[in-house]
C-alpha cells in the first residue's frame, strides 16, 4: 500500500520513525533501479537483434576454454572465433578507417619462398598477325604474384634393396637402405609425423584424419594411426622424454599441477578417473621452456616424489596437499604458490600461472 504523508505530518513525527520511513525509501528505490537496469539490458537486446550484424558465428558459452591466437588468448570457437578476433566481428562500434598498409609488408610475407616462374607468351606468327613482319618489339615483362598451393599427396614408396651375392663365398650383402619406422606396417616417417602433426599440433582427431585420407583414395583406419603413434612415441620419443626430464632438473624452478581425465581403456570400467600430471619449466625461462605430460591412474603423492626426486629448488604448485608432503620430507625442495582458484581448463591446456 502506497503510503502518503504532508509536511505537518512528517514534521510530527520521531526520530525513530523517520528513520524506518527512510530506510523503506531506500529499498523501493533499490527495486527501482533494478528493473530499471534490466529493461535497459532488455532493451539493447533487442536492438541488437534488430539491427545488429547478422552472422551465423556462435557467442561464446560458459564452457572455459581457450586457445592462442597471436599471442592473444581467445575463445576456442573454431574458426568463427578466430575470424572475430581479427575482423571485429563481435564488436558494436562505428567502423573505424582501414590502417595503411605497412611498406614492403608483401616482400617480406613472400621472402624466403621458394618461386617457379610461369611465363606467358604469343608465337611468332601470332604477333606477326597483328603487327605485320618485324613490326613489333618485346617490353619488359608485366609481373605478378600468386601464392601456389599443391595440396598433400600420397604415394607408394617401393624401396628395391639390390642383394649380392660372393660367387665363391656364402656371404650375402645389401645395398645401404634407410630403417624402417615399425618393421611390417606400411607407415612412413613422413606419414607418421603428419599423423602426429594433425593430432597434437592441429588439434584434428584421428577419425577425421580417417575421413581426410578416405577423400585422398588411401583407406587408413583411426586404430592403425593410433598403434603406429604409440608404437613410435615408445620406441623413439621415450628416450627424448628422459631426456627432457633429466634437463629439467637444471633449472632452478619448475611449475606442477594434475588434472583428472576420464579414460576408456587402462584395465578399469570405461569412464574410470585418471589424472594427468603436468610438470613445466618457470615461465619467465623463455628461450628454453620444457614441459613434460605424466599420466597416472591416481593423485597420489608417490607421482611428484618420483618425478622431482633429483630436483633440487623451487616448485610452483597450488593448494594441493601432497606438494606440501613431499616438501616436508626434504630440504633441498622448496614448494610455493597457491592457486587453487585458477580455472582447470587452463592447466589442461598445459598454461600454467607465471612463476614469481
């Protein structure tokens, strides 16, 4: 009920009184300034709906994921973020005037690239038709840039290794030939390293990659792809893991945390929690960063204690207690930071916050 008062009214009234009559005032004029706030919210809505720019690029959800593009973090929309990122796409503002164009930019995007020349000409008797007999001259040629895009090939490398044979001995010898990759399986270095390329680089999963070579005629199937990387990451890239780990106990601070991972296939029942260890040299070690991936069935401390067993210095790690366990069990080991706060969709992106 709305309630009214005159002057002589509210000059008769208590302290007390005044005070409650305010305090209500206050509060109806917070409630005011709420809806008042939401049919502005309202209303730039609709506006936006209305004469906004039309795009089928979809608005980042809560989903907190993120990927890097020029050194800026963006949301990880596939290429409609990216393309907003570089044209403004999301932003409501007055086009601004297009920047000049940086002199020379054009050679230096081409520098380096390798040229073929394509050269376009008219025949003898072509030019005599419209000149008549030596009635014409060559000018200088009229030059202009394309850049050329062969797309991926695949071919059949069939190695021919010649065999000899001593007329008067048994000895039996082979031409010099390069190793195989895997003995048995028809996968190349190159092939594998585009697989690998695609895969961790790119971001491009292995039934997609199944899908792209169905289109280039080679029938590869997501299982083979993925026997042949672990094959390879066993026998070749295990040893330049030791090493890596053995060079990060050079430095003087290293970065860890663990993020739980839902795996289908390690002796458990499908969906199991697994965790993913991740260890990384101090941020500000620009010119040589390592960073090492460590999965593990469990978040129990035994993991750290192994994999900084010869480390000697200053981990950075957030809140979790087994950091804490192992620094009390050694002196040469000293564990700092808390950021528990951090979102985990970074640290599985393997970003950690910036060391002090």
């Amino acid at each position: 009920m709305e309630l009214k008062y005159t002057e002589e009214e509210l000059n008769s009234l208590d302290k007390e009184m005044l005070i409650r009559l305010f305090l209500l005032q206050q509060k109806e004029l917070e409630n005011i300034d709420r809806t008042l706030q939401l049919v502005l919210e309202q209303v730039a809505d609709l506006k936006r709906h209305r004469f906004g720019r039309s795009s089928e690029a979809h608005e980042p959800d809560e989903q907190i994921s993120f990927m890097e593009t020029d050194g800026k973090i963006v949301f990880f929309n596939e290429s409609e973020a990216v393309a907003a990122e570089d044209s403004g796409e999301y932003k409501e503002s007055v086009p601004c005037r297009k920047p000049k164009k940086k002199p020379g930019k054009r050679e230096e995007d081409l520098e380096g690239l390798p040229v073929v020349v394509v050269e376009h000409s008219m025949t003898r008797e072509e030019l005599e038709e419209l000149f008549g007999a030596e009635g014409w001259k060559q000018l200088p040629d009229e030059v202009y840039r394309r850049y050329g895009f062969t797309p991926a090939k695949v071919e059949v490398e069939e190695h021919h290794v010649k065999v000899y044979a001593g007329k008067k001995t048994d000895e039996i010898v082979r031409a010099p030939h390069p190793e195989v990759l895997l003995r048995g399986s028809l996968v190349s270095p190159s092939l594998e390293a585009a697989i690998m390329n695609a895969k961790y680089v790119n971001g491009v999963p292995l039934y997609r990659q199944e899908q792209e070579f169905e289109r280039c005629g080679l029938h590869i199937s997501r299982q083979n792809m993925a026997n042949w990387t672990i094959q390879c990451a066993d026998r070749y890239l295990a040893v330049l893991y030791d090493y890596l780990h053995e060079k990060m106990y050079g430095f003087h601070v290293l970065q860890a945390d663990e993020t739980p991972v839902l795996v289908n296939k390690d002796g458990r029942p499908a969906g199991s929690k697994s965790y993913m260890w991740v260890y990384r040299t101090g941020q500000m070690y620009t010119d040589r960063r390592i960073v090492l991936y460590e999965y593990q069935r469990t978040r129990n401390a035994s993991h750290p204690r192994e994999f900084l067993k010869d480390f000697s210095g200053i981990c950075v790690t957030d809140g979790y207690q087994v950091y804490h366990t192992i620094e009390n069990e050694r002196e040469d080991l000293k564990i700092a930071g808390c950021w528990s706060h951090y979102p985990r969709s970074i640290v599985i992106l393997g970003e950690l916050p910036t060391s002090a």
